[in-house]
C-alpha cells in the first residue's frame, strides 16, 4: 500500500512509524524537515501542508493508495475534498464534516439540537455590545472561546486567564478586532471545573473504534501554571482508563462521541477519519469540551505506540466504511514528555541546536518522536514549536514515567522539560483533587 502522510510534528511521526510497521511505502508532505518522518518513508515533500492542490497533485503523481491527514489545518483548508475529486480516499473529515473542530459553534448547535449529552451552557457574540449586555447580567464563572481554530491557544478561563468582566470584555474585544481564529465571533461558556481528559476513536462514517483514555498537559510550566501550548506531554495506564476516573466516565464519553457520529450521519454529513474528544469529568458528569478531527498530539504517541492490529489495515477500514468495534492495544501504561524550545508558550527561542543520542535513548528502552524540527547537515534544530517528545511504554505508569526519563538524559540543548508529567505525586495529585470534588457538598 502506498500511503500519503501530510504533516511534520510528533504526532504524524507517530502515525508514520505505524504506517512503515505496517509495510505501507510512505509518501510524506511536511512544512518542515522532520528527520524521524524522512527516514521512515519513501519520499518527502517539504512544503506548505496547506497548499492543497499541490499536495494532491504531488500525492496522485506517487499513485498513493490511501491518505492520513494529521493536523487540523489542512482538513480545514479541504484537503479531504480534493483527495476525493483526485480519487484518493484519506483518513480524514471533508470540510463539512471537520467542522466539529472548525467551528466550536457548530459542535454546540449540533449538541443541542440532537440531545447529545455532555453539553455545557453556552452563548455566541460577534458584537461586543451584546456581550456587555450579557455581562452586565452575569454572576458565574465563564470561559471565552473563539469560535474558529487557534492551534489550542485561543480559550481563555476564568481565574486561569482572566479573573474580571473587565478583563474578559478585553479579551472580547481582541477577538472581534483580530479576528482570533480567523473570524470575529466567539463562545462564551459555563466554566466546569474538574480533571480533563482525551478519548480518540477512528470512525468509518457511522461506527467507531475508541483507544485508550490518556490525559495531556496544555500548560507549559509545572504544577500546570504558565500559559497554555499545543501540550506539553500526556499519559495513558494499562487499563486503558485514567487513574482518576471511572469506567461510568469512559462510558459517558463514548456515548457523547457515538451520539456525535450518529448525528452526522443523520445530517448528511458523516464522520470519517479520527474524532478526538477533549472531556472534563466533573462532579455532576462528564462535559465535552470540544472536538478535534485528528489524532491528538501528544497522546497519539500514548495510544499508537501500543496499538497491536494492523494500523494501515484499519486505515482501509475507515475508508471502506467496515470498522471493527474494537481493536487490541497492549495492557501497557506510557508516559511521553515533550522537548520544547526555551521559551515555549511566550517566546521560543528558534534555531537552537539539539543534540540527540538515539542509540542511547533506545538503549534507555525508550521510544523517540521527532516533531517540530527542521535538519540541516545531519544537525536537529529547534523551530517556535514543540521538537521532540521521549515516550516510555511499561507495565506500570511509575515505571513508564522512569523510562521517559531515563530516554530524555539523552537529548541536549537550550530546551525545556516538564519533568512532573506522569510522575506518581502528579497523578496522586489529580486523583485526589478529583476525589474531593465527587465528595464536595453543594
Ligand atoms: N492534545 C491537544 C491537541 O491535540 O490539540
């Protein structure tokens, strides 16, 4: 099977070394110099993921059998589309169907309007009159989304990032000045307090095959302080649940995505390709937050890592419309932690050299995803975005923990870590925060 990959970071390197375990001939489109994506395909294409004829054309020129599309902005630019005219059938949403990241909007109204549960209440503005007039009237906590994409780092909270209405009007206002998200309208909705959580799950249009829970970390400093990021690294335990919730929460959610996929058949517009639900287990249930049209990064590099079925076998399946219900990942925990640029989440620090021993982090029994990095002359550089993530894979999540860290011993240069990711006081910590808010009286 030839296979065309589109895009450059951790994640599609973890898709890619899926791929290639596969036996697939992998045809790579990256806009930057990704050395573990080069070397695990056939050919590359370095250039702008979001130029989609090219990409089609260059695609159809290798004769690829199949496409997997990783991030957001080329599903959004309508790739899946022109993959379609090209007679190319791809892992992904058309452009209609990715609306359910493209517009947060669109997820809410489609949520209200087909009863799906885990909705939160939620208002939409493009005047900020109105939204002064809402304001005026409220006295709860809120949080502002625009509606469109920010790469993860357009949701302001209150009492994270904002703690007045004077302050939330001024973001507003940036939101309808600059278009944040590439439009001047945004959502505002209830705050819900509790432990987040990421369920990924290939569908085929109308079924759908989860994988294991796993939790990212989207604020850039320990102790989840500092400003959010594209995450910072994630975990995933060998039961395939999360150590702070319960197999009724997994549930809840799967009923909120299968219902999701359910209604978009019902419209006209099925879902195929990977929907990834970020949740919040609260003290009342389970709240989506949003959706994603693509595999999660970091917590693709938890999930493929200990995938044991044939990945491109269930590529042909979504496309196929005949997804199996469930597939064997092994009873393994994984733990990865992402090498940022200094700086990240403020100012990265771009075109830092970092020095990688792989043969010793393999040594260290640890797993390597390069991501956001550009090679030059056998050298790894950093670009503004996340370089490269070290992912231990073990019996236990203590154990996956040491073995991710014992990998990043090996990786050298103006960089930055956090290091608390999955460590045991961590995890103790979500699960005891999570404990007392189930057991809070009103
Ligand atoms: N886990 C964050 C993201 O993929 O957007």
């Amino acid at each position: 099977m030839k296979a065309l990959l589109v895009g450059g970071g951790g994640r599609e390197h973890a898709i890619a070394k899926s791929l290639a375990k596969s036996g697939a001939d992998l045809y790579a489109v990256m806009g930057n110099q990704n050395p573990g994506i080069r070397r695990a395909a056939r050919e590359v294409l370095v250039h702008d993921i979001t130029d989609v004829a090219t990409v089609v054309a260059w695609a159809k020129s290798r004769g690829v059998d199949i496409a997997v599309i990783g991030p957001e902005a080329p599903l959004a630019a309508g790739i899946v589309d022109a993959l379609d005219v090209a007679g190319v059938p791809a892992v992904g949403p058309d452009r209609e169907a990715a609306r359910l990241e493209t517009s947060k909007e669109f997820t809410r109204d489609l949520m209200r309007e087909h009863k799906i549960p885990g909705l939160v209440n939620y208002w939409a503005f493009h005047r900020l009159p109105d939204f002064r007039d809402w304001l005026r009237e409220c006295d709860f906590e809120f949080v502002i989304k625009p509606v469109g994409l920010t790469g993860g780092k357009g949701v302001r909270v209150w009492g994270d990032h904002f703690r007045s209405k004077k302050e939330a009007e001024g973001y507003a206002e940036e939101i309808l000045e600059h278009k944040v998200g590439g439009q001047a309208r945004f959502l505002v909705e209830e705050k819900v307090v509790g432990e987040e959580f990421s369920l990924q799950a290939l569908c085929d249009g109308s079924r759908l095959l989860p994988a294991p829970l796993a939790q990212d970390h989207k604020r850039a400093l320990e102790n989840d302080e500092g400003p959010n990021t594209g995450g910072m690294g994630s975990y995933s335990d060998a039961d395939h649940l999360l150590p702070f919730l319960s197999r009724g929460d997994y549930d809840a959610a799967l009923s909120t995505m299968r219902a999701t996929i359910d209604a978009m058949a019902a419209r006209g517009t099925p879902f195929r390709g990977i929907l990834y639900g970020g949740f919040m287990a609260t003290r009342d249930g389970v709240r989506l937050l949003e959706y994603n049209v693509r595999f999660a990064d970091p917590e693709a590099m938890n999930i493929l890592p200990i995938l044991e079925d044939d990945f491109a076998s269930l590529c042909e399946r979504v496309v196929d419309g005949n997804l199996p219900a469930t597939a064997r990942f092994k009873r393994k925990s994984t733990v990865c932690k992402y090498v940022v640029p200094a700086g990240y989440g403020t100012k990265p620090k771009a075109g830092a050299r970092i020095k990688v021993d792989e043969a010793e982090i393999a040594k260290a029994g640890a797993e390597l995803f390069y991501a956001s990095v550009d090679e030059h002359d056998g050298h790894v550089f950093t670009t503004t975005s996340r370089a490269l993530a070290v992912v231990g894979v073990a019996k236990s999540l203590q154990e996956a923990e040491s073995v991710s860290e014992a990998g990043l011993k090996s990786v050298q240069g103006d960089v930055y870590v956090r290091h608390d990711i999955g460590t045991p006081a961590s995890i103790a910590r979500k699960v005891e925060r999570m404990r007392a808010l189930r057991s809070r009286k009103e």
